[in-house]
C-alpha cells in the first residue's frame, strides 16, 4: 500500500497499476490500442444497468465538419539496415517510434530519401518525439537525435505494415452515473484516450477520472456525472454529434494531472460560470493557478465552441507545452508522481463538492446576532478569537439574504468552502437558516 502524505491511500496504487498496463497500448484515433485501452478502463468502472459502455460510429460518417476516419491498424514497422538486416528503428521498441496514423509503405531508400521522413530532437537529444498524420496520408518514423545520427548512410530497408479499413468505426466510451435530483443538472468529464505511451499527457486523466468514478458511485450525488474517454477531436465531436440533446451543466476536461507543477485551471469561453467559481475557489486554496480561455488546446475548445456553448473548464497541472517532456518519450511512468495524481483526484473532488453544496439560504433571526451559545455553537469559554467554525456561521447569518450564494458568501470570508457548507447545515438543523 502507498503512502500519500503519511497515509496510506489504496487509490494510488489502483492508478499506477491501471497506467502500467496502459502504458504500452499502440493508441491512435482508431484501431485496436483504443479497444484495449476501453477495456482496461471497463474493469474498474461502476458499470451498471446493462448500458453499453463502448459506443461505435461508423467511419466515413459525417460529423460537422469533419469525417470519421478509417479504422487504423498497424502490425509492425521498422527501419532496418540494408547491408545486415539490423533494425535500427523499431516500433516494437517504443510505440511513439512510429508517426501516428502512418500509411503503409514498403521499400528501400537511400539517407537522402529517408530523411524528410525522420522526427527528432536536437535539444534533447535522448527523447523521441511524438507526432501525427491523422488527416493526411504519409509516413514517417520518430527517434532520438543518437538514434539518428547514427544510422549512416545506408540504404535502409523500410517497413510500415499499416492498413486503413473503410469499414472500420470509431469508438469511445460513455457512463452515466444519475443523481438522486434529476433538477441538479449534470456534470460531463472529459478525458482524451488516443496517444500512444505518453503518461502524463494522456494515460493521467484518464486513470484519474476513472478513480473518479468509483468514488462517487459509493456516495450520495445530488448531480448527474457523465464520463467520456475519447480520441481527442474527433471523439469529442462525435460524442456531441450524437448527443444533440444533452446539454451538461458544467464540463471539465482531465489531462496533465501526474506531471510536476501546481494545478491549474483553465476558464470556460465565457468566464464566470458555476465550474469556473468552484474550480478558481478550490484551486486558489491550493496555491494553483487560474488561466483565462484560449482556443487552443485540448476538447475543451470543442465543448466551448460557439454553436454548443457548453460551460467547459479544463484542470492540468502544469499546461501542455509548458514543461519540455510534452509530447515526448520523456513523459513516461516514472515522469508521473503519485502524490500529484492523489491531489489532483482530491481537488476534483473538492470542485464536485462546491457544485453539490452550493446553495442559497435566508437569515430567518435577521434582528441582531442570534445567540449560538444556547444552541450548542458556539466554545462554552468566551474572551478567545472566533475559530473557522465560528466565523464561517457569523459569515452566513450576515449575508443569508436569500440571493446570495454559499458560493459567494464563501468567497466574501475567504475560508474554504466545506467549512462553510458544514457551518449551514448546522445553521439549517438549529432553524436559523432557511
């Protein structure tokens, strides 16, 4: 059993081990790595009631303006040297190896001709980089800057055993978890699945969110949750696409949460939304940071675009492109701490919980202070400062107006919001709130 802060936590130890054995996982937009990983995710989840976790849309069909692509399969690829057969560069070796979505290619090249098909890094010249070609049909091979000067001249043998299938489909996975107050409103989590063996930027989010959702399968829920794991654009529209209907009340979008870094949230499109004030109050309280909204990203800017507006935040530890493992084999099991992963599934929690408790109550003994003391809640020795507890309820009975939030009142204190939401309920049970 690990130990988080000096406790023992059974929540680490299920995450790294459902990152390990999705780790090596060959993931693109489609194909079979998607497959697997849904069904890895599968075992851990609360599914219930018969629903179909994993949904399938055909390729080819239309989604906005997009097209669902062929369904990608991949055997082996490989760059090996002409004169003795060695493999220099092996997709067997390291999953990110091979351009993502490559066409199938077979042949023999001399240096010159196999470069414009090389992906390095000279700044960091023991990473391999990752990247794609989802949209147009190419090849190519990443490898470290070592790896690359040292290949000689050649020729090389060049091996890509890829295949697209028409007929193929698109898959993601969906769970609905319904609240006891179909009024409440839904939360919608969103975490992409389709990059091959990157931990952080991938594999983080979704063994948070799936943490997540057997931990509010085990306790009472006013709102609705919905999970969706999806390759990244694609899946994220599609998911839109066929749910035309639904129309969650707060998004937030998981990623980047094991890497190094203070937590930081990103701002939904129009700012000032329920997500946005409980994320920016549970964050603020941990020393992260708060970032204003850009069209550039991760689904989050699909969910916020205009024509769905959807209220979507989205929590990272430290942003993509702003920590130089991004998108590279450097961004890998042992770049992820667990003490990072347990915060950040706890700060959700916390967001959840300020979405749950937030209310709006009235001051029902408006004439002056009511006394505590002879309801229980206030310290029987007096002549001390008031403690959280205390200030949290003098809080409450100044500003229950009946229009202004918990939320705000929150705020307004500057204490946490289970401190306050505790403090109303002891208002609620003594009749001073109502």
């Amino acid at each position: 059993m690990a130990l988080v802060g000096g406790r023992p936590d059974n929540a680490v130890g299920r995450m790294r081990r459902r990152m390990e054995r999705l780790y090596p996982l060959c993931r693109s937009l489609t194909g079979e790595g998607v497959q697997q990983t849904l069904a890895i995710l599968a075992e851990d989840l609360p599914l219930h009631d018969g629903a179909p976790f994993i949904k399938r849309i055909a390729s080819g069909t239309q989604v906005f303006d997009w097209t669902i692509p062929p369904r990608w399969r991949v055997g082996a690829a490989w760059i090996a040297d002409a004169a003795t057969g060695r493999r220099l560069i092996d997709l067997a070796d390291h999953t990110l190896h091979l351009v993502s979505y490559s066409a199938p290619f077979r042949g023999r090249l001399s240096r010159e001709d196999l470069e414009p098909h090389l992906h390095s890094l000279p700044d960091h010249p023991d990473w391999i980089p990752y990247r794609t070609s989802y949209y147009v049909r190419d090849w190519g091979f990443c490898l470290t800057q070592r790896q690359r000067d040292a290949l000689g001249e050649g020729p090389f043998d060049v091996v890509v055993d890829t295949d697209f299938d028409d007929a193929g489909e698109l898959i993601y996975g969906e769970l609905v978890l319904p609240g006891s107050d179909p009024e409440a409103g839904e939360v919608l989590i969103s975490s992409h699945l389709c990059h091959p063996s990157l931990a952080n930027d991938n594999l983080s989010g979704l063994t948070v969110a799936t943490e997540l959702a057997g931990r509010l399968r085990q306790r009472p829920h006013r709102l609705g949750y919905r999970f969706v794991f999806a390759p990244g654009t694609i899946g994220s529209l599609t998911w839109l696409a066929q749910h035309p209907d639904v129309r969650p009340d707060h998004v937030l979008v998981l990623t980047g949460l094991g890497g190094g870094g203070e937590l930081v949230y990103k701002r939904t499109r129009r700012g000032a939304q329920p997500i946005d004030r409980a994320a920016e109050h549970v964050v603020g309280h941990r020393q992260g940071r708060i970032v204003g909204y850009s069209p550039y990203g991760y689904d989050e800017r699909q969910y916020n675009a205009l024509g769905f507006d959807l209220p979507a935040g989205r929590l990272t530890r430290t942003p993509h492109g702003e920590y130089p493992e991004y998108h590279t084999s450097a961004d890998d099991l042992a770049f992820v701490a667990d003490a990072e992963l347990i915060d950040s599934l706890d700060a959700i929690e916390e967001i959840f919980a300020v979405l749950e408790g937030e209310a709006t109550y009235r001051n029902l003994s408006p004439y002056g202070e009511p006394q505590l003391g002879k309801r229980g809640l206030y310290p029987k020795v007096g002549g001390r400062s008031a403690d959280d507890a205390v200030m949290a309820m003098l809080w409450l009975m100044a500003c229950s107006d009946g229009e202004t939030s918990l939320l705000a009142i929150t705020e307004r204190a500057r204490l946490p919001f289970a401190i306050l939401r505790q403090a109303a309920d002891d208002l609620l049970a003594a009749g001073l709130l109502g």
